[in-house]
C-alpha cells in the first residue's frame, strides 16, 4: 500500500480518481457532494482504508475557491498599520464599468469596524521608524476576540523591507492560538493593496480550510495527504491550512499539469488546454512550458501568488440554458451542478448543455460513465422543448443553438490567452478534456483555426492524473525594487542563496534530500515607472545582458521597447521543486491489423448543423494505435465522449491519443 498513490480532484459535478498501483492505472468517477466534498472522496477511497493501508494522496480541491466566489469564508479582523485601515474598500480606485452612471457596490471581505491600526512606522528601505508597542498589540487583539473575528490578517505598511513589526504582532497571536495570516511571510513584495488584499483572503480561507483538511485526515487514517497548489505543485496539509491561498485554482493546475506531459509526448510542445467539466471551462496556453502569473484575481479579489497562467469561464456541461429579457439565448453562468444536474440526470428540470449534446446525439444514453449511470433522454427533450418554446424554433434547433452559444463563451476564453497575449492560436493545436471537451473540441478548434486537437486517455479524469504527475513546489520572492545600474550580480546571488536555504530547509521537512531539489531562478523586470512587470528567467548571467534580455521578450508581448529607459528589477522570485517520482507514459506498438469495427457499439442518429446522419459510436477501449476514422462518428470512454464531426478525420497515436484534424489542414 506504501506505493499506492492516488490523485482526487474535487470538481462541481463529478469528483475524479486516479489510482496508481503495482505498474496499472486505475480510474474512478463519482458524483460530487457539494454540501460535504469529503463524503465522494471517502467513499472513493474506501477499499483502500478499509485494508489499512497508507496511500499517498495529492488532492486538487474547489474548497477554498467556492469559499470565497460564494462569500462564504470566516469573519476576519485586519491589523494595519494606523491611517491605512480603509485600504481594501478604497482598492485601486478602478471600475469594471468605465463609463456606466451608476456607482458600483463594494464588499470588501473585512466587515466595517473590522479593521485596526496599529502606531507604528516602518520605511520602505527597511528602517524601523517607530515599533508597534505590545501593550497596543494586547489590547487590540482583546477588541478582536470581543468581535468574534476566527483568524486576523497582519499587513503592515513596508513589511515587505523588513518584518520585525508584524513579527511582533504574530507573536501575541500566537501565544493566544489564534489564526494569524501574515503579508511579510505570505507576501513579502511591495504594493500595499494588492499584499493586504491577497493577506485577507488567505485569512479569511484559514478556517473554512482548517476545518475541513482536519476532518479529512482525520477520516483517511493513514494514508499521507498532500494538497494540490495553484503553481503545479503540491503541499503538505499542514501548508495548504496556514496558506489556503495558494490551493484557489488547484484542480485546474492539474490538468495543465497533465497537458504539458503528454502533449509534449505526443509531439505538440505547444497547445492550448482546455479543461470543460461540469460546472467551468479552463484555459491555459502552453508554449513547451506552463506559463505563469502573479497578477491574478478570484471574484472581487487581487490576489498576488504564483499559478499557473488559467483563464476560467462559467460554461461547462452543466451550463444552465435560459431565455433573457430581450429574447435571447443565453448559455450559463449559472450551472445545474451535481444536484440536481442536468435534466437527464433525473432529478432536475432545467436545460443544460449535456441535455442539448444528448438531443443532438453527441452522448450514447446507454454508454455514460460506462453504461454505469442511467441518463434519460425524454428528460433532455421536455426541457430544452420549453426553450424551444419561448424562442420560437425546433428542439433541434434549440439545441444546436445552446451548443453554439457554449462554444462562442468557451472561444472568448481561449482568445484571451492566445490573441490578446500576442499568441497566434494557428500556431497551437487544442488539447482537450474534462468530462464534455471532446463534444465541442473540433467546432472550436475548427472557428481558431488551430492545427489539430488532442484527447489523450483517460480524458474525463486528466485533471486527477496530473495531480499524480505534480511535483512538491515552494515559491519564495522579495521586492528589490532598484534599476539595474544599481545593482550587482553578487547582491542578487546572496538573495537567491538566501532562498535556496530556506528551500532545501523546508523540502527536508516534506522528506526531499538536496539531490532531487531543483531550483528556478527569476527576476520582475519593468521600465522604470511603468505599473506591470515581465517575469524573466535569471541564468546567472552580467547584469548588462538583463537589459537586452528584458527588451527582447518586451517587443515580444508589447510589439515596442524603449532603448534609452531605465530598467527596474522589482521582485526577485526562486521556485523550488521537489522532484517525485513519475510514472512513464508507455507507449504501444501498433498491431498488425487496426480495425476500428470491432469497437463499434451500435449506430445512433446524430444531428449537426442542420442535417441528420447515422453515426458509429466507437467503444474507446478498442481502438488500438494506428486506428483512422472520420466523421461523423462518436468515440465513447468511461468519463468523456468526443465528438468526430463531418469533415474532420481521426488517429489514434501511440500512447493512445486521439488527433483529430479537418480536412485539408494540416
């Protein structure tokens, strides 16, 4: 059992397994329990605690993210330094509705008469001006408990230069055994907005987060459990309470994860992901590596922590179908989740993407999860019919206009990280899966243009088995904030020491000895006042060859530089990574003789844009490499169903991808 490791990721609809055990993998799909996630993953890993074993376990969870797009995390109390207690409602003072007439309603998460100043003064160079007193610290740790505040946000003023003064005030918290989220350890960059706001959300996670990896490893009895972070890497539990943050997009960076893997296996070094579940569709650009961020935001919230670089939209498979009041289709945001679910599940009413792929034929009502869940097509029809209803066209009709209402929001998504980033999608293939991807993977790689479109195995789970693919990853950073003509390679390379310490220190604890850490140096460059920087990797290199390294990857995104301007480094960033072990893809030689028909499992009607076929439904497991079929036709899986249209061809390669490829593109 020690060298049983399983991957669990969480999702709205389904929760997905992924059990590597003696050389085999194993898969498993079961509806989520949204009000209590544990109650799916337990059930899951029953067989396995049944025998008392102690399986490795890395989790992606939707915990933390639901807790705070819901509004439904803990009140907190924020410790500031006196005159800045109104930081997170004044924000950047920006609008998300430049020219509307209206004011706009702001909820910051700390409540009014939550926030508390401190007397106390640090400069930005790092000089204490002024200590915070402890007898001021007490009392205002009593007006907090008075309060009922369950975890309290430090974020003083230039902590981020030294941070003696918040150190003092997690002491006092501390001796109290009270929740304490702190910017310097958190955060330690400049920006006082953006570390106070990213320091109040991870408080106000800490006890939503605490309580429920409690109960979890309380309940999973042996086995090691490990949390998936937003930067492609895993944490201890221990980590993921105190840091809840860095958990936000975990089950999405998984499956980027997994992409990168197999796709450059596959011979795509460059794709994009596109992750469709039940509930959302994420994105992710990969150019022969996962591409990072630090400027993110969850709802309403900044939030500066390293993830991977995915842009997310409310449209999946549960997708709720709806009539506005100008007559309009409208697909999502709203989802039908996993209870009720879609209509054909049985239990709801209401019209979802998956009733309309059902209706158009796209999904074999006898084959879903492997013929193991019954679904109900009358149900689908009755639902979308009403639609159909109000808006004046044919079910069928109906139907195909939901799908395409789907495609154009899941394409906006894909835009914004390819075009508006200076990404040619031409130049990408898609790489699709999650549990409905494949049924719109070829209309939306055919609408960019994109070279081809990738379904690896075990598409409806990917984002588990990437989880198995993760490594242990620490991300360590400080703001420098100096032009390059003041500063020296050695002054950089003492930093990145600095970190390295503190890097090979902590993997020690999470079990990694020095030969299997490896380190990824960067620099946070911008010209001298601008607001945004560029990541750019440090190679050690003179500092004289920053600037043209910097300039080069500027023309790149902006398309211009400026030759003569001063060029700041703002943050010095390393990320350490714990090296796992990982299993091979194993590749398979193709038999003598492909033949796709005896994988065939029946013929159904499918109906596509506007003209009805007969089309062969192909049972996955039978396709061997060297397999070719063209559409239209349906190939079935456990988890996922992908959808071959008219006009579009298919392969199976080696490690059992599908590549399918319009005709006449290549």
């Amino acid at each position: 059992m020690k060298d049983i490791r399983i991957g669990i990721d969480t999702g709205g609809t389904f929760t997905d397994f992924v059990i590597f055990a003696g050389g085999r993998v194993l898969t498993l799909k079961l509806p989520s329990t949204p009000a209590d996630p544990s109650r799916a993953i337990l059930q899951g890993l029953g067989e396995f605690l049944e025998k008392g074993g102690a399986p490795t376990v890395i989790h992606g969870t939707t915990v933390a993210t639901n807790a705070l797009l819901e509004r439904k995390g803990a009140r907190i109390a924020l410790i500031t330094t006196r005159g800045f207690e109104d930081v997170l409602a004044i924000g950047r003072q920006t609008r998300r509705h430049l020219y509307s007439l209206r004011g706009e309603r702001r909820a910051p998460i700390v409540e009014p008469g939550m926030s508390f100043g401190l007397d106390e003064r640090m400069t930005a160079g790092g000089e204490s001006v002024r200590s915070p007193r402890r007898a001021e610290i007490r009392a205002v740790l009593d007006r907090i408990a008075a309060r009922g505040a369950e975890a309290v946000a430090v974020s003083l003023i230039n902590a981020y230069a030294d941070p003696r003064h918040e150190d003092l005030v997690a002491e006092e918290i501390r001796k109290r055994g009270g929740l304490a989220s702190i910017s310097s350890r958190l955060l330690p960059e400049y920006r006082e907005y953006e570390r106070t706001s990213t320091t109040a959300v991870n408080a106000y996670l800490m006890p939503i987060l605490h309580r429920y990896l409690s109960s979890l490893e309380q309940n999973i009895g042996r086995a090691e459990l490990r949390i998936m972070q937003s930067n492609e890497g895993y944490i201890s539990a221990a980590k993921a309470k105190a840091e809840p943050i860095r958990t936000a997009l975990s089950g999405p960076a998984g499956g980027a994860v997994a992409s990168l893997h197999i796709a450059r296996a596959a011979g795509f070094p460059n794709v994009v992901s596109f992750d469709m579940g039940g509930t959302s569709t994420d994105v992710s650009l990969i150019e022969g590596r996962l591409r990072r961020t630090s400027e993110n935001a969850i709802g309403d919230f900044p939030v500066r922590v390293p993830i991977i670089d995915i842009h997310s939209v409310g449209a999946g498979g549960g997708s709720i179908a709806s009539v506005d009041s100008a007559g309009s289709l409208r697909v999502g945001p709203r989802s039908a989740g996993a209870e009720p679910g879609p209509a054909c599940y049985g239990r709801g009413e209401l019209p979802t993407v998956t009733d309309a792929n059902l209706i158009l034929g796209r999904i074999d009502p006898d084959f879903f999860l492997g013929g193991k869940m019954k679904i109900l097509p009358e149900r689908s029809f009755a639902a979308v019919g009403r639609i159909a209803v109000a808006i004046g066209k044919s079910v069928l009709a109906t139907a195909q206009g939901i799908v395409d209402v789907a495609n154009i929001n899941m394409e906006k998504a894909i835009r914004v990280i390819s075009i508006e980033r200076g990404f040619d999608p031409r130049e990408f293939a898609l790489f699709s899966f999650g549990g409905a991807g494949g049924m719109h993977a070829a209309d939306m790689a055919s609408h960019l243009q994109m070279k081809a479109v990738l379904v690896p195995a075990n598409a409806g789970v990917l984002s588990a088995f990437g989880l198995l693919l993760a490594d242990s990853v620490k991300d360590y950073s400080r703001s420098v904030l100096r032009t390059l003509d003041r500063v020296r390679a050695a002054e950089l390379d003492r930093l990145f020491r600095e970190f390295e310490r503190r890097g090979l220190r902590d993997m020690k604890e999470d079990g990694f000895g020095p030969e299997a850490v490896v380190f990824e140096k960067s620099l946070d460059m911008r010209y001298l006042g601008q607001s945004y920087e560029i990541n750019l990797p440090y190679r050690g290199r003179p500092i004289e060859t920053l600037r043209s390294e910097f300039n080069r990857r500027h023309r790149k995104l902006y398309s211009y530089i400026h030759p003569d301007a001063p060029v700041e480094i703002v943050n010095v960033r390393l990320k350490v990574r714990g090296l796992t072990p990982k299993f091979k893809l194993r590749k398979i030689a193709p038999p003598r003789s492909a033949d796709p028909g005896r994988a065939v499992l029946k013929r159904q009607p499918l109906h596509y844009r506007g003209r009805a076929f007969r089309a062969e439904v192909y049972d996955r497991a039978g396709l061997v490499p060297g397999v070719r079929l063209r559409g239209p036709a349906l190939v079935a899986d456990f988890g996922s169903t992908t959808f071959l249209p008219p006009g579009f061809s298919l392969r199976v390669d080696p490690y059992l991808n599908l590549i399918l490829r319009e005709d006449g593109r290549r």
